[in-house]
C-alpha cells in the first residue's frame, strides 16, 4: 500500500480530532513536549543516534484518557536501518541520515473501575498508529498498526503506586515483507516524593517486529517537578538490557496542564 499522496491528509485527520476531544463538559487538556535522543548499535553492527520529539496533546475526562502523539525523528547511523513501529531495525548495509514526520499515534484509556482508597484503577486501552512517517526514507513502514490492551495502577499507602500494562499489536505489512504482531508490556512503580516531585522506575518490553529478533528490553528512571499547577518538568534515563535495545537514552521537556480549579 503506497500512502505517500495520502499522508497530508492523514496528518490532518489526526490533528482534527483535537478538538472534538477537548470541547467536552469537564475535559481536563495537557500538551507535552519531551525532547529525547537515544543512542546504541540495536542489534546492527554500527552506532545509531535517533532524535525524538514528541508533541503529545492529552484529554482526560472522567474515564477517558485520551492521547495523540505527533512526533519529529531524526537519525543518524553507521548502518542502513529504518523505523518500524517505533522500533530501530537495521536492513542492511550502508548508512542512514533521515529525519522528518514520524507516524502519528492515538491511544484512548477507558477506566472501567475508578480506584482510590487502595482499590486499583483497572482500564483497558486501543492504540492505533497512523502511517503518516516516510516509509521509502525508513522513517516508518507505511502501514497502519492498532491493537487493544488493559492495565491496573494499585495505589499503595499515599505515596506509592504499582503499574502494569499489556499491548497486543497487529502490524501492517507493506508489500513483501511479513511483520510480526508484538505484544507489548510495561511494569513498575511510582513514588510521590513529595506534593511537587515523583520519582518512578519502569521496565519495558517489547517483541521484535521482525520474527526471530531478540526482544527488545529497557529500564527506565523517570522524574517529574511540579513548578506550578500548570507547568511540570518531566525527566528520563533509559538503559537497555538486551542487545536489540538502545544503549541508553534520555529526555528532558515539559508539560503544560490546563488549571484543573477550573473544574469542579
């Protein structure tokens, strides 16, 4: 499937849902902006450096929990690779200096039981990724990807929450290639430090797009400081633990977050 005259107006698509999210009765809105690079050989023979910037708009309501990812990738690498899935998939010889629009991604949690009080927030998730990146310049695979997944936050004591969180992914396979469906899981934990700062460890997993690979896994640190109500700094350092993952990683950004005393 050929989406290069269609990837403007997929863009678009994304971008409009916007506001139809946000106008809603007590829809709470954030926009995040979170720098990142990311360096390792990724299971290829040579370095790769991937530049990542996400401008991530989110919607909560009462049990939604709405996200759209649009991001920025630029790389530089001693090997051939390509993007895929949000996966580094070296294909062979040569090198890579690309950048440009990656693939859009939207995601929507649903709570099904509200926690509090020690009761877990249980939630299931749709994750649909948009073929808005230019596959013919490895920035993506020029297919669509969706999958369903659920998840549980237990809140324990005041200061500490547990997260778990699976993700099945189909993967569209462009033309003469067979990808492999993915699943994804992501589990730690959280701590309130204190009413402006959090501290979490996470680790990640992820299946190999292409059947055979070593799966890719990383350890992630992450800090956040509330400035104010409405502007927080969030902060990242990854470490990856098998060869197909990045060496490490970080991110540093911000988010700013509508005035939730607007709400009642």
């Amino acid at each position: 499937m050929h989406l290069r005259g269609r990837r403007p107006a997929l863009a678009a698509l994304a971008l409009a849902l916007f506001p139809s999210v946000a106008i809603g009765a007590g829809v709470r809105t954030d926009l995040r902006v979170v720098p990142s690079f990311f360096t390792g050989e990724y299971g290829g023979s040579g370095n790769t450096d991937l530049y990542f910037i996400p401008l991530i708009f989110t919607a909560r309501g009462s049990r939604n929990d709405f996200r759209i990812t649009v991001p920025y990738l630029s790389i530089k690498s001693d090997d051939l690779v390509a993007i895929i899935g949000g996966q580094v998939i070296p294909i062979g010889m040569g090198t890579t200096t690309e950048s440009g629009l990656g693939d859009i991604v939207v995601r929507d949690d649903f709570f099904y039981l509200l926690g509090g009080n020690g009761r877990p927030w249980l939630y299931a998730t749709a994750r649909f990724k948009l073929p808005t990146a230019d596959e013919t310049r490895g920035l993506g695979s020029g297919e669509f990807d969706y999958g369903p997944g659920a998840g549980i936050i237990q809140p324990i004591g005041h200061r500490w929450s547990l997260l778990g969180e699976a993700i099945y992914m189909v993967r569209g396979d462009p033309p003469g290639l067979d990808f492999q469906n993915t699943l994804w899981v992501f589990i730690g934990g959280e701590s309130r430090l204190s009413d402006s700062n959090r501290l979490s460890l996470y680790y990640d997993r992820r299946e190999s797009v292409v059947p055979g690979n070593e799966e890719i896994a990383s350890l992630i640190l992450g800090y956040s400081h509330a400035f104010t109500e409405t502007l927080i700094l969030r902060s990242f350092a990854t470490a990856g633990l098998t060869e197909t993952a990045e060496d490490y990683g970080f991110g540093l950004g911000l988010v700013f977050r509508e005035d939730s005393r607007r709400f009642p």
